[in-house]
C-alpha cells in the first residue's frame, strides 16, 4: 500500500552503511545451518521444511514477516498453517485493521460453504473500496481463503486484525453516515470520495483521506456525533483518525514518529484481542506481518513492534515465539503498489540484494529455496564474541529472526487489476 513503498524508500536512505569486509566465519556457520525447503503435496518438506515445522508448533507465537508481494511466501506460509492447525493454532493475525478483520472473520464463520466463501472474498478483493491491502494478489488471496475455510471438522482460523486502515476509508464514512447522519460526517466523506477520484483522473494521491484528513475533520465529526454514538461509528472515528495521524507525520517528514506511532497501535490491537480472545481457542497465534513488524528487538525503522511484544508475552506464558523472515531470492522481483496508478505491479527489487542482508548473501545458493537456521548460528556465532563485530544493521537481523528462508528464483505476486468504483 502507499504507505509501504514510502516506508521502503525512508528505509533504504537511513539504513545504509559503508561496506563492511565479509565476515568469513559467519558464511561457514550459515552454511552449515542452512537446509533446503520445498513443498511436496501440500506440505512442507525438505529438512528445512520439517525443521520450521517442528519449531513453529512448539511455539507459543509463530511470527511471519514477509517481503510482500513474492508469490511464494503465501504459497510456502499457507502450507505452515495447514500444519500447525493440530498443534493448536486456530488464530491467524495479519496486516488489517481491526474492522476489516472481524469482518472477515465474520464472513469465514457465516459461510454456507468453502466454496460460498472463495466468492464472497473474490468479490470483496475485487474493488479498491473494500479491498485488503497484499490480499489482492493471487497467492495472497489464496493463503487467506485456505485459512478462513473450513477443513473437514475443523472451522475455519479466527482472524485478527492489527493495523490501520488505508483502503477502505470511503467505505467506513459512508457507513458512519448512515449511523450518524449530519454536515461534518458529510463533508469527511465527500472528502475522502473527491481524494480518490483525484488519485483515478490525475494520477494524484496527495489528497488521499487516509493520507491528507486533517485534525480538525475529526474534531469536528467527533463534536457532531457525540459521547452517546453506537460503538461501532466510534470504532470507526478512532480507526480513521488514528491512520490519518499516522501518515501525516510521514507526510511531514516525520518518519520516525511516524513508525513510532504505528507500532504503538499495532501493539494496542495486539493487547486489545489478546484480552478479548477465547481462553483455550485463541491462545496460540500465528502472525503475518512485512519483515520488520515481526522483528525481535528494535527492529530497523528504530522502534519496538509486534514482534517484541509477542516474544516478552511468550516469555511470561511459559513458551516462546518462533520469528521467520521470508523474502525472494537473489534478482528477484516482488509486486508492489503503484499509488499513482492505484494498481499492484510487479516492480520492486528483491529485498535480499538490499545492503541490510549483505553478511546473508555469501550464504545464499544461486538455486532453490533454503532455510538459514539463524538461531543455531547465532548460537555458535556469539560464543566468546561480542556484538559489536558485526554492522549495527547486520546484527539487528542476526537478531530478529530464528530463521530465514530465501526461494530462490522467487516471482511477483500475481496482479488481478482492481476495480476504481465511484459513487
């Protein structure tokens, strides 16, 4: 979504580093921990495939971070899921907003059939005005339509949603002034209908309502509706004020703030469905999140997200939470939104020629898909050593991850242009 690409851009300027001499004895050590991983008849297979496996059913949280738009991220995480159903995991959180995720929860329970489901999401992930950020492409939409089904006598995965709301602004106003009607929720989504068809005639996403809403648009809405309204338009009133504050703070060069303020919220989700959650049901939890909301410790926009809370809390249950980065492999190419063009296309560079993951490429096969087994290396790695032998950048993902895997020869996700509805 457009924030992603802002994010990749901020990213790529403020984590760059001088070269650093390769460190020959961390080549050697993820070598010898790296499998190879495939998938054969639907499951995981390969040493790799079987170790992240075993490590990811034992876990209390199994924390997914992905370079969006890879097609086989999906495809491989889909399989994962398959498995860990026995071992208890009826939970999938992903990169949605609490709204958007409880209504897909909704529609996954409320279905007649699996087949009456793959329709009704087709269709929701058809138009820009519902649609769910990633979930449009092909692989994407699958892995969801697999967890939100039913699997003989197993429901379907219960879905949480973690993060703010983008796409479906026009939607939630139009349903906010239908549950309060009056002049201030009129003119927000009169507002937020003139920024998108600004963005579909000129190629504008300046003036997005999700981007450009100022604070006094929601001081004058939350006047208007008042102390007394239903919970759910103040659901979304805190949903929508709380995106566009956000991406203001980006929009103001801001960035730090920004991703600060975004994985606070994150968090808060995380807390408010925690305590909410079914004792017994949802207590194991499988998370879907872009690479750095899933890291362990400061992750590299410098702030403290998902990933750090779930393993402090695995900790205090008992368990522990299993981190896994997947991303394309080396000259691969990865689908991205295009805001101007409001469309995903299959443009972004391969995350793993970045200079972030320079100390893993010595490691990585010119062929096939492989596991890296960080925690071992780390282990063996770390013995007698100190941290500051690697790049500060470097050592904060030698950190984060458990494991890694790269799919060699990786490919876009596969695009299904959106419709642009206008009133």
């Amino acid at each position: 979504m457009p924030r992603r690409l802002f994010t990749l851009a901020l990213v790529s300027a403020a984590t760059a580093t001088p070269g650093h001499a390769q460190d020959t004895t961390l080549t050697r050590l993820l070598i010898a921990n790296r499998h190879p991983i495939s998938i054969v008849d639907g499951k995981l297979a390969g040493t790799g495939g079987r170790h992240l496996v075993a490590q990811s059913a034992a876990a209390r949280f199994v924390m997914l971070g992905e370079e969006h738009g890879v097609a086989e991220a999906p495809t491989a995480m889909g399989a994962l899921l398959d498995e860990l159903r026995p071992a208890g995991f009826h939970t999938l959180a992903i990169e949605v907003s609490p709204l958007r995720g409880r209504e897909l929860d909704r529609m996954a329970r409320g279905a007649r059939s699996n087949a009456a489901l793959s329709a009704a999401l087709d269709s929701l992930l058809a138009d820009w005005r519902t649609t769910v950020p990633f979930y449009v492409l092909g692989e994407e939409r699958a892995m969801l339509r697999d967890a939100m089904s039913r699997r003989g006598t197993d429901g379907p995965l219960r879905i949480w949603g973690l993060d703010y709301e983008v796409n479906a602004d026009r939607q939630y106003l139009a349903e906010l002034e239908r549950l309060v009607p009056g002049p201030a929720v009129r003119a927000a989504r009169e507002r937020a209908e003139a920024g998108f068809a600004r963005l579909v005639n000129a190629g504008d996403p300046s003036q997005l309502f999700a981007f450009s809403a100022p604070a006094t648009t929601f001081e004058a809405i939350r006047k208007e509706v008042g102390p007394r309204a239903p919970a759910r338009a103040r659901e979304i009133v805190d949903l929508l004020e709380r995106t566009a504050s956000i991406n203001r703070l980006f929009l103001a060069g801001r960035g730090y703030e920004s991703n600060l303020e975004r994985s606070r919220f994150l968090r808060e989700n995380f807390a408010r469905a925690w305590k909410a959650r079914t004792a017994g049901v949802e207590d194991k939890v499988v998370f879907k999140f872009g690479g750095s909301h899933m890291m362990r410790g400061m992750n590299y926009t410098n702030t403290l997200d998902l990933g750090t809370t779930a393993s402090v809390l695995a900790e205090e249950l008992g368990g522990y939470s299993y981190h896994v980065l997947m991303m394309g492999g080396k000259g691969s190419t990865s689908t991205r939104m295009s805001i101007v063009k409001a469309q995903y296309e299959p443009n972004g560079a391969a995350e793993v020629d970045g200079r972030m993951l320079a100390w893993l490429r010595p490691a990585i096969p010119d062929t096939g898909w492989v596991l890296f087994d960080v925690k071992a290396a780390r282990l063996a790695y770390l013995q007698g050593r100190t941290r500051g032998e690697l790049p500060a950048t470097h050592d904060r993902f030698f950190q984060a991850y458990d494991a890694i895997v790269v799919f060699g020869g990786s490919h876009p996700g596969t695009v299904r242009p959106l419709r642009a509805s206008m009133p």
